[in-house]
C-alpha cells in the first residue's frame, strides 16, 4: 500500500489516520449480496467474513499467514 499510495510517503503514520478518518466520514450503506440474498452492509452474517478470505485469499496467503513451514 505505500508504494503505491504517494500521499503516505512524506508522513506515513500521520498521513494513514488522517485518511482512515476521512474515510470514516462517507460510511456505505448499500447491500450485500451473500449466498442469494441482500443483506446491509451493516448487518452481515457472521459467515460472510471467513467466507470471502476463502474465496479471494490464495494458498500462499493461507500457509505463510498460518506459519505453516514446509518439511524438508
């Protein structure tokens, strides 16, 4: 995300809350499609979570995040 975010380089910490709260301040209050139906996007089930970083984490992101080792 540094990289490739110019406005972090000068003040990264600084610069990242300062974002984050801006961000806060236009909140989504659109639907979720999950599982065949709309929920709120405040009001997700709590399968939703562990359900999409199955999908759209690959094998890599799973073992090094797990600190699986490969055996030798």
């Amino acid at each position: 995300m540094y990289a490739t975010w110019p406005y972090l380089w000068t003040d990264p910490i600084g610069h990242l809350g300062e974002s984050v709260q801006v961000m806060a301040q236009y909140p989504w209050r659109g639907l979720v499609l999950f599982d065949g139906t709309l929920y709120p996007s405040t009001a997700l089930p709590a399968a939703y979570l562990p359900v999409l970083l199955a999908i759209q984490l690959t094998e890599p992101a799973w073992l090094s995040s797990s600190g699986a080792r490969s055996s030798q």
